[in-house]
C-alpha cells in the first residue's frame, strides 16, 4: 500500500499504472513501510514450517522482504507482482546475493495467481493484500496453501480509536475497508485460520526504506511535470500521504498478521 492507500493510482495506463508512477517508485528499496528485523520477526513465528519450505511472495514489488525470508530458511521462493520492472530489481538484487537459484519470478495479478492446489508452506504479502481486500485474499490464496499452512501479511490497520477527519477522508476514498487490528483479525478468522501472532511495524519502517527515498523525488519531479496537471496530481497526491503520516504518528500503521489455516 505505500504510505497511503495510492500505492497503485486510480489514474492509470493502459498497462495498469499512470506514467509518473513508475518515476515515483522505481529504484526504492522497498514498495511500502517495513524492514527485515520485522519480516524476520514474523517469520520466527511460524514455528512449525518444513525444514525446506516453498514459500510465495504475492505483490514482491522490488523484493527486500523476498530476500530476506530466502536468506533465512533452507527453501524455495516464488515472488509474483503485477509490474515486471519491480521483479527485473529483484532479480538483480538476488543475483547480487548469490541466492538467486532458489528464486522463482512470475508476473501475475495476485487475483488470478497460476498455482495449483496445497502449492505452498507459506503464503506472505507485505503491504499488498490490500488491493484485493484482506478478506479476499486470505480466502483466495487459502486454496494454494498445504495443510495447516500459513499466511503472513501486513494490512494498514487504524490503531486509535477516534480516527482523525482528514486521516480518514484519506483513506475512505481509496480504501474504505480499512478498519482496526480487532476488525482485521475477526476477519482472518472467519476465513478459516487460527492467529498466531500479531504486532505494528515500528514508526522508523515507514522512512527508511520507503518514505524517505521516495519524498527525495518529490522537487524533481515538481519541476518536470509543473505543466502537466495529470501527472503532478499524482505527485501532489503522494506527497499528501506522507505529510498526513507524518503529522498523524500513531493513528494508523501497518500490523503484521500472523494466521494458519485451520
């Protein structure tokens, strides 16, 4: 999801993007908050995976997390994404590592995934499950997963009670089954699965990685697009979401949500 609920925009191409999203986002270490001490946290949580487990990435984006779970278990890696050029960056970054032959890349909308039945060990999606719903994907993905398999995802999750008016508006427009950790987690349920765990992203894995990098691009790209209204709208719109994250700290975060299907 980003920052906000534009990871992907609602002005798009024909390809599914509107242009100046690929300048927004191309070369950032990760496509939305997160960082490895947290990914490997959650994956210490899944305490019962084969010794070589296949696990499946759904919307990768450039792959930090991919890699990082790769790294960490003796198994096999398969990362999709809708969007080609975020896995070309992971494939060169695990090229990079050396780790890259227990790797698989698929281009594939996280709808319509080409996998058969009781694929995999673990099912993991940061920051992405929010384009189908979170009810839709952990009912969707449940068919790929063996048995007692787990999902792992991380979903933006209100953590106060009174949401501020402008923080909501933000994300009722794009995003309006945003609900909070309680409500994410009654819907995990009744789709089927035992929680194991759950936690919030600490504040800093929202900057690091992901907001920092991309707000450097923000007065470039000002100035490239200063007379086209399309796609400054796009980075004006952006550029309110981190402003919004940052004057709103602890009224919402991404929560990572540990489940085994029943």
């Amino acid at each position: 999801m980003g920052g906000g609920p534009s990871r992907y925009p609602l002005d798009m191409s024909d390809d599914g993007f509107h242009p100046v999203f690929f300048e927004l986002h191309s070369g950032l270490p990760r496509e939305g908050p997160g960082d490895d001490e947290s990914t490997l946290r959650a994956l210490r949580r899944c305490t019962e995976l084969p010794d070589r487990p296949d696990i499946l990435d759904v919307g990768c984006g450039p792959g930090m997390q991919t890699l990082a779970l790769l790294g960490a278990t003796n198994g096999t890696m398969t990362a999709t994404d809708f969007y080609q050029q975020f896995l070309d960056q992971l494939a060169e970054s695990a090229h990079a590592t050396g780790i890259g032959e227990r790797l698989r890349m698929v281009r594939a909308d996280m709808n319509e995934l080409p996998f058969g039945p009781d694929s995999f060990d673990l099912i993991w999606s940061e920051g992405a499950a929010y384009i189908m719903g979170i009810t839709e994907a952990f009912t969707k993905w449940r068919a790929f997963l063996r048995p007692r398999g787990y999902i792992v995802v991380t979903e933006v999750s209100w953590l106060v009670e009174n949401v501020p008016e402008e923080v909501y508006r933000l994300f009722y427009d794009q995003y309006p089954g945003v609900t909070d950790i309680a409500g994410n987690l009654a819907r995990i349920e009744a789709c089927g699965y035992d929680i194991v765990d759950h936690f919030t992203l600490p504040a800093e894995s929202w900057w690091t990685h992901y907001q920092t990098p991309l707000e450097a691009k923000f007065p470039a790209l000002r100035e490239k697009y200063a007379d086209d209204p399309a796609a400054l709208a796009v980075v004006e719109e952006t550029a309110n979401e981190h402003r919004i994250c940052r004057e709103y700290p602890g009224t919402y975060g991404y929560e990572f949500y540990i489940a085994r299907a029943r």
